[in-house]
C-alpha cells in the first residue's frame, strides 16, 4: 500500500500469514502481523468502511466489523487492507485499538504499547460478547474468566 499522503488506505507496516492462535483445535485460520517495530500511540494502519446493504444479517458472518453505536446494531462493514485479519482478545489485552469514524466510513488502528516486528496484531472486537458468530469465540477468550472467579 501507499504512503502517499491522500491515501485513504495504508497497512504498509502489516502483513498476513497463519495466525499463531490456528491449531488442529481451533482451526486453521490467519492473523495481522506487525512488518516492522511499532511504538506505542503509533499508527499502525488506516482503511476504509463499506456498509453492506440494509438486511445484512451480521450476527452470522464473523468477517465483516459492527459499523455503529446502535444496538441491536443493523449496519455492518467489510474493512479494507489488513483490518479484516486482526484477531480478538480479552478487552484490555489488546496491542491495538481501532478509532471507528462511522460517519466517515473509515478507520485507524493504534498501537496500545510497543509491538515487535512479527508480533501478531489482536484488538478486542466491540461486539465480542453479543454477536451470535463469536458465541463459541467469546467463551474460549474468556474461559479463564470462570476459571479465576471459582478460585476465589
């Protein structure tokens, strides 16, 4: 991507290979992974949004993003470059934040602390813990949760 200055689109410090979290038990899948050092407060990558059409039904399909504050949420977004490869985490232990601007239709990534080049890039996805496609995904990334408040 380019690092022109009226890009509206840059995951130049981005790339994609098979995500460190894939395995014979959660499935082969890929992840965003940081191409060179990132401190932290930079920016990591920009995009664009593209709503789908109205009657998306979102809560089905785990590759498209919440575009709204609104809940139940009724607009949803396919993101450009890399954005669509981060994977989740526990809120709080994320290396990135993504910064929605909705009435823009677009999007920055900024890094929460300083990231390795090669490190895997997670951000914690706002809709986790409601939509019906990240069910089973919410209970494996909180299931250390149960498992602290049974030790107490």
């Amino acid at each position: 991507m380019s690092n022109h200055a009226e890009t509206k689109i840059d995951c130049s410090k981005v790339y994609v290979k098979q995500s460190s979290f894939s395995n014979e038990t959660t499935g082969m899948f890929d992840g965003a992974f940081a191409t060179v050092p990132i401190k932290e407060g930079d920016l990591v990558e920009k995009g664009v949004m593209r709503r789908l059409p109205e009657g998306f039904d979102g809560n089905t399909c785990p590759y498209i993003f919440t575009w709204s504050t609104e809940r139940p949420n009724k607009t949803w977004g396919m993101g450009s470059g890399c954005a669509p490869f981060y994977n989740t985490c526990k809120e709080g232990t994320a290396n990135t934040r993504m910064v929605r601007f909705f009435d823009e239709d677009r999007f920055e990534i900024y890094a929460t602390c300083d990231i390795d080049a090669d490190e895997e890039l997670l951000h914690t996805y706002i809709s986790l813990k409601w939509r019906t496609c990240f069910q089973e995904l919410n209970e494996i990334v909180h299931a250390d949760d149960s498992e602290h408040k049974s030790e107490d």
